[in-house]
C-alpha cells in the first residue's frame, strides 16, 4: 500500500482500476445473473420433472379430497339413518374403480357410516386425537388399512358442524393402485424415484419398498416442506448424498419429491469466469501500457534527476550531467533551475568555506597568542617570585602564576584541536593534570595518582570556567593531601564520566584523619563556586570515605552536549 500511495505508477494504477471499475463489474454481475439465471432453470426443469413423474397419483389424489368435500353434505344429511348413510357410501365405492374404503369417523373416534365394516373405533389412535386437535385436510399413509389389511393412502376431510369439528369423512386409496398408476421414468433428466409426502413431511410410500432408503432424514425433509418449492442436496437414509427437488401439488396437503444422483446438480454449468477474466486483463493490459509509458517518458527521467540531487546531497558537487533533450519540457525545466540553484549554492558554499578558513585561522591564531602572552605573564611571575623573600607573598604568586599556567595550558589544547563548536573536554582535564602532577612530583614522590577519565562533549565557552575549575579543585587536593594511615601513601583520584546526558567531575584526596569544614575555605573555594555558578553547574565537596579510607572530594555535575 505504501508504494501505492507515494508511486507515480502506483497511483495512476490505482486511478485506472477505479476507471474500469464500473465496466468490471457490470461484467461480473450480467455474467453472475446469466449463471444464476441457469441454475433457476436447471432446478425449474427439476421441479417440472418431478411433478411430471407423479400427474396420475396427484390427479387421483386430488380427485379424493375433491370427492370428499362432496359427499360431506349428503353424509350429513343420512347420520341419523347409519345404514341408509352406508348404502349411499357403498353405492359411491361401487362406482368409483381406484377408491377401497369411505367412511364418516365422529368425534368418539366410532365409524358409524361407511362403504364397509360400519362401528370400527380409532379414538385410542394417536394420529386420530392430533386430527381433532388441529383440523384441516391431509393426506397420510397407514401401513395396514384398518378394513383392507393393506397398505393404504387416506384423504382426510374434516367435517365441521357449527364452527365445531364433528369428525372426519374419509376415503382409502390402495397403495398398490397409486404404484399401478405411477409414470415410469421416461429419460436420464427424470428423477430416479419419486415420493408424495404430506404437509408433515411424511412419505406416502410404502416404507418397506426397497427405494425408501433413497429419502432423505424426516427431520430434513419436514423443514424444506415448510418452505415449499425448492432444490436441495441431502443425506440418503442409506448414507449417500442425493440431490432432491420438492414441489407443492396441492397447497399445504400435499407436496412431491424427486430423487435424483447428487451428481446430477453438477450438470448446471459453474460460474464462467472467463468473462470475469476479460475485464482483468483488460485493466492488467491498461495498467502495463500507462506504466510503461510513464517509466519511458518520465519515472526514469525523474530517476536521473533524483540521482542527481543525491550526489549533490552527499557532496558530489561535480559532474552535474543535464538532463537529455527527449525528455519533457516540464522535467528539463526543473532540472535547469536546479542546475542553476547547485551553481549558486557552489559558489556560497565556496565563499562560506573561505571565510570559516579565515576565521579558524584568526581563532587559532588568537589562542596561541593568549598561550604566548599568559607564558610571558607566567614567566614574569617566576622572576618576580624569585626576588621575594617572605613566605606568604611567595605562596601568593605561586598560586597566581599556577592559575596562569592552567589558563595557558587551556588556550594551548584550544590552539590544538582548532574546533570552534563542541569539543573534547577530558583533553584539557588531562593536560591540566599532566601538567600540575609534573610540577608537584617533586612534593609528593610517593603520591599515588588513580584515574578514569571519558570523553565528555562540552562547548568552548563551558571548557574554560570548567577547566580552571578542576585546576583549582586539584590545587586544593594537592594542597591537603596526605597519607590515610602511616603504612600507606597519600592517594589522589580524579575521574570525568557522563551518564543520562549529565557529566561528572570528582577530585578525591586521601587524608589523615576527617576533615573539618576549614579545608573547603579560602580563594580556591570561591573561585570554584564562582566557576560552577558561571556554566550552571551543581558543586558539592566535602569528606568523603573511599575503600574504608577517610578523604576529601569535590564533584562537580553539569548537563553534557553530544560530540
């Protein structure tokens, strides 16, 4: 997506995809409606097929219910005369050839009008007490007829009486004249077998016929019935997957089933996505083209001219080929601005150099000057040092020439390293120590000097406070130094270390015994603190113990600058 968004090519593809958007998706949906258009007759043709293989059965079925509704009123009329109801009954047997059995059932379950076996009682038939409870027409299937003894169809009507159910008029269709009547298979595109079924979802095909196992699960069946007309694709009571139309004969009593292999759904062709694929290549065609042209005309043009700013970004200030004449006026515009504008720069750039030339030379210049002048000032102080006689006043310039010699020593270091912005800082620490413990070893042969010194970043102007501030801290060291125990030399320790953006000075003696707060007095204090003070540092000295040994230390903490 990322390319996408910052790629010329990716955005032009991008812009042509929602370009011939619409025009793909037209294709898709006329080629997904022609498909589904296929299917619908495909599994129309299933459920014509199905209601085909079964026109006598329903015909004869329908004829039944029909009959029933008929004979309703004249078996009403006849119920207080049983045997002249009977008669009237059997007379409609007589001349009906597929019709068994009729008969009138009350709501005691007793049968007290029938074409044959008047007085039979089903009130203990559970079938019977669920057709009182919810009366309507159906068809149901009863292994073994309770006249006949053999497999039979019955049409239920319910007969009503003052807005009451007052028992069922019902007629017995052998099952055996429903098989003689059935259409045999004509072509492959029938359905192998087919099934009547009820509003239950009940078959009326006799359950012990081998071709039973062709049904589906009653569960299954019972509630693509509810539906009504539909193809679906289920598990045979023997375990196979069988394909299966329903279709409604009568509504809501009766319903016909189709079997078929469950291959025979596959016959529908799948969905063709070849057509899909023209409008695909289409836009892969559109996409290759623009972006070869963009690539041609532009994108490696545009590649030359980024090539370009590059070297002259890294410094590559030479070379700067123009761009060739093919390419288009708009890019060879750019490409002649920024020529002109790196020419300039070039020529700044140059002069810029010139004159930061001058001005390190003018710096380093300045510095040794102060180095040579503050020798000179050093030097006097030795001579003038070495005509006095009092003790105190020679202590006096002592410390004056020291702090000359240090201020020297840190013009020296700057004249050396020549750096105008963030310098090394544990340079002049080091040299400021090299220098005092080469003139204090004389004093202290047997001093016994610890160091860890880090690179630590400062600028210039915090160098020199920072500096003759840890001159004046060694001063004082050196000044109160002295052995911790008497089998032991006196130890100094001085370390410069940064950690979290903070660096750290500590300048620690050894001494004989724990300090009082006099020894932080005097001169050397005041300038210390007048230094912190100046580069806003934080200044901390007292007794400290180090390894068990009583001591002295000055620590200086202050924000560091990277280097």
């Amino acid at each position: 997506m990322n390319w996408i968004r910052k790629r010329l090519a990716g955005r032009l593809a991008l812009l042509l995809t929602l370009a011939l958007a619409p025009l793909g998706l037209i294709a898709i949906y006329y080629e997904y409606e022609g498909w589904r258009t296929q299917v619908a007759a495909h599994h129309a043709g299933m459920i014509t097929r199905t209601v085909d293989a079964v026109t006598g059965q329903r015909a004869l079925l329908e004829s039944a219910m029909l009959s029933a509704e008929s004979l309703v009123p004249s078996v009403l009329e006849r119920l207080d005369d049983p045997d002249a109801c009977s008669e009237h009954l059997a007379r409609f047997i007589s001349q009906s050839r597929f019709f068994a059995f009729v008969g009138f059932i009350d709501a005691e379950g007793v049968v007290p009008c029938a074409s044959e076996s008047t007085g039979l009682n089903i009130a203990a038939d559970e079938n019977f007490e669920h057709a009182l409870a919810e009366p309507r027409s159906s068809f149901t299937l009863k292994p073994s007829g309770s006249v006949t003894e053999q497999p039979v169809v019955l049409a239920n009507m319910p007969v009503f009486e003052n807005g009451s159910v007052s028992g069922y008029l019902v007629i017995s269709i052998a099952r055996q004249t429903l098989d003689l009547i059935a259409t045999e298979r004509s072509d492959d595109h029938a359905p192998s077998i087919s099934y009547l079924v009820n509003h239950n979802g009940e078959t009326l095909a006799n359950t012990e016929d081998p071709s039973a196992e062709l049904l589906p699960a009653s569960e299954t069946l019972q509630g693509f019935v509810q539906s009504g007309d539909s193809v679906f694709s289920a598990l045979a009571a023997n375990g196979t997957e069988r394909a299966y139309a329903l279709a409604e004969l009568a509504p809501g009593t009766l319903y016909v089933l189709g079997s078929w292999n469950a291959d025979y759904l596959d016959d529908v062709p799948g969905f063709n996505v070849a057509r899909i694929a023209f409008p695909v290549l289409m836009w892969a065609a559109s996409v290759a083209v623009v972006m070869l042209a963009v690539n041609h005309m532009v994108v490696r043009h545009l590649r030359l001219l980024n090539t370009k700013l590059r070297r002259f970004a890294l410094g590559n200030r030479d070379n700067l080929a123009r761009l060739p004449d093919e390419a288009p006026g708009e890019l060879r515009e750019i490409d002649s601005t920024f020529t002109k504008m790196a020419r300039l720069i070039r020529r700044d750039e140059a002069e810029r150099e010139d004159a930061l030339r001058e001005k390190s030379l003018l710096l380093k210049e300045v510095h040794h000057r102060v180095k040579n002048n503050l020798q000179l000032i050093a030097s006097i102080l030795n001579l003038q040092m070495r005509r006095l006689h009092d003790p105190e006043a020679r202590a006096i310039v002592q410390s004056v020439q020291g702090r000359v010699r240090s201020l020297a020593s840190i013009h020296r270091t700057l004249y050396e390293q020549g750096r105008a912005t963030n310098t090394n800082a544990t340079e002049f620490i080091q040299s400021i120590l090299v220098e005092t413990m080469s003139m204090a070893q004389a004093e202290f042969p047997d001093l016994e000097v610890t160091t860890d010194l880090q690179n630590v970043g400062l600028m210039p102007d915090r160098i020199i406070p920072a500096t003759l501030l840890f001159a004046e801290a060694l001063s004082n060291a050196l000044k109160h130094v002295a052995p911790p125990h008497p089998d032991a030399p006196p130890q100094l320790k001085v370390s410069f270390s940064s950690e979290g953006g903070f660096a750290e000075l500590r300048v620690w003696n050894s001494l004989s015994d724990v300090p009082q707060e006099s020894a932080a007095s005097g001169l050397g204090q005041e300038l210390m603190t007048a230094f912190a003070l100046q580069i806003h540092a934080d200044l901390e000295s007292g007794p400290v113990e180090d390894a068990g040994l009583h001591g002295w230390e000055m620590r200086l903490r202050l924000v560091e600058e990277p280097h």
